[in-house]
C-alpha cells in the first residue's frame, strides 16, 4: 500500500534550511559581538569581510550546518519510511489474525 504523502516534502521539514538559518544567525551575531569590541570597523564591514580570516571561520561554520542539516534531515526521512512499513506489517499482521481461521482455533 502507498502512501500517498510519499515524495512529498513539508517546508518544516527542511532541516538543512534549518541549519543554513542557524550559520546565518551565528554570521550576525558574531558581527555585532566583534562591533563592540573594535571600534574602527563598521557592522557591514565585519559581516562581509574586513578580513579573509573571518570570513573563511564563517564560510566553516556554514558548511558544518549545512552537514549536519543534511545529516539530520536523511535520518528523519529514514525513520520515517520505516515507521511506515512497521504500521504496514502491523496492519498486515492484524489482518492475518483477524482471518476466517483465526476464530477456529487451528482446526
């Protein structure tokens, strides 16, 4: 039996979304944590590189998101393309004792 909300995908379940929103929230606040301590750069030029050595940390830190976003996002779909075949083998089972020769009791 197919489900039918197999192949579709919903925006909740996005985790690599999910993980590039958190490498960017950790971009600003990075940003304006250094704007505090150092007064002769601006917040543009901190988020966007005053330096290459900042941006390359950043540009790490985006890409360790994104893997484990992905990462997380395959394990959720796993788990749940094998709570579907368990609720089919369930229902499976279920039927299989609920047969016409279930009630005899093996005669």
């Amino acid at each position: 039996m197919a489900d039918s909300n197999t192949g579709k995908v919903r925006w909740t379940d996005q985790m690599v979304l999910t993980a590039f929103g958190l490498a960017v929230a950790y971009w600003i606040i990075d940003g304006v944590l250094y704007l505090f301590t150092a007064s002769e750069i601006s917040l543009i030029q901190r988020l966007f590189g005053a330096e290459w050595t900042g941006l390359y940390s950043r540009i790490i830190v985006l890409c360790f998101f994104a893997i484990f976003g992905s990462h997380a996002q395959y394990n959720i779909n796993k788990r749940r393309n094998v709570e579907d075949e368990l609720r089919q083998l369930r229902q499976q089972l279920q039927a299989i004792q609920s047969g016409p020769m279930a009630g005899q009791g093996g005669k």
